[in-house]
C-alpha cells in the first residue's frame, strides 16, 4: 500500500509539473503578457524627479 501511494504521490508531481510548464510557456510565447511588471522611477531611483 505505501508504495502505492509513493507511485501515486510521484505521477501526482509529475503531472502538476508538466502542466504548470505548459501553461508558463504558453504565457510567455504569447509575447504580449508583462509577468514581471514595471518598477515605476517616480518611487526608486537615485535620480531626482525635478519636483
């Protein structure tokens, strides 16, 4: 019984694994989806916004 549910907790993994790559793969080829996002200047920097 444990080894099977080892080889079930492993293809569980397994699975999860490969759709969770496909998906960020298929959101990264699209190209036009920022994941990251952008830091505004307004609120980091070293550089003085002139107000």
């Amino acid at each position: 019984m444990s080894q099977f549910l080892s080889v079930l907790l492993l293809l569980t993994t397994v699975f999860l694994t490969v759709c969770f790559g496909v998906a960020a793969w298929r959101i990264s080829d699209e190209g036009g989806v920022e994941i990251t996002g952008q830091i505004p200047r307004q609120s980091y920097g070293s550089r003085p916004t002139g107000h």
